[in-house]
C-alpha cells in the first residue's frame, strides 16, 4: 500500500490532466501509472519527470529506453518498474525469450561488475587505447 494517496485520474485538473491524457496518448493504455499519480502531487515534478521520460524514450528509442529500464529494475530490484517496462516491452512485441534473455544479460552484467570490482581488475591497456581512436 503507497504511503501516500496517489492523484486519482477523476481529480485531476490543470496541467495535471494534460500530462495524464498525454501518457495515456503515448503508450495506448487507459490508465495513469502509480508512479505518476504520485508526482502528481507536485505538478512541477509530474512535468519534468514526464518531460525527462520523453526525452529519453526519444532520444534512444521507446525499446531501449524501457530495455534499459527493465535490466536495472531487475537488479534494483524495483517489482512496480520491472512490471511497467516488461508490459511497454511486450506491447512493442517482445517475447517472454526475448523477456527473459535481456534479464539474463542484466544478470550476467551485474555478475561479472561484483567479480571485476571484487578483484579490482583493470580496464585493459588495449581497450583503452581502441575507445580513444574512435573518440
């Protein structure tokens, strides 16, 4: 249970209710994500994040985007983010394999950072070398 009460869609108004109907525009659903009616009690913060969540959905692409945000949900682990990401990433055609090898991939990336960082291993001298040239 949220430790506050979230913005109900009926009560909305203002610029509030502009940013609802624009994210249920965006993703094709018919309601507001919790995470939303939360900032939605500071219709400065509502805007900015939502501002901030297009941007970056624009910029990398909405399948990126919630790839990205599904691999570190996993690994938060954040049940409510993990939940919204998978059903953005199955709407856009996603399969469970697909599902389940960008969480193993998520996996097998935090795994070996705790096993690189745990025997402090350095970045190799020849990487190093091949990130600068392409710079």
């Amino acid at each position: 249970m949220a430790l506050i009460k979230l913005v109900a869609e009926d009560q909305a108004s203002g610029d509030v209710k502009q940013v609802f109907d624009e994210i249920k525009s965006r993703y094709q659903i018919d309601f507001v994500p919790n995470i939303m009616k939360a900032w939605a009690h500071n219709a400065g913060a509502l805007r900015n994040n939502w501002e901030r969540i297009k941007h970056h959905e624009d910029v990398l692409g909405m399948e990126l985007a919630h790839a990205v945000g599904l691999s570190i949900a996993s690994s938060s682990p954040c049940n409510y983010c993990m939940d919204f990401h998978t059903m953005v990433l199955e709407r856009l055609g996603w399969s469970p394999e697909k599902l389940e090898n960008l969480v193993s991939w998520a996996a097998q990336n935090v795994g070996g950072n705790v096993y690189a960082n745990g025997l402090r291993l350095e970045i190799d001298s020849e990487a190093v070398q091949m990130i600068k040239k392409a710079a």
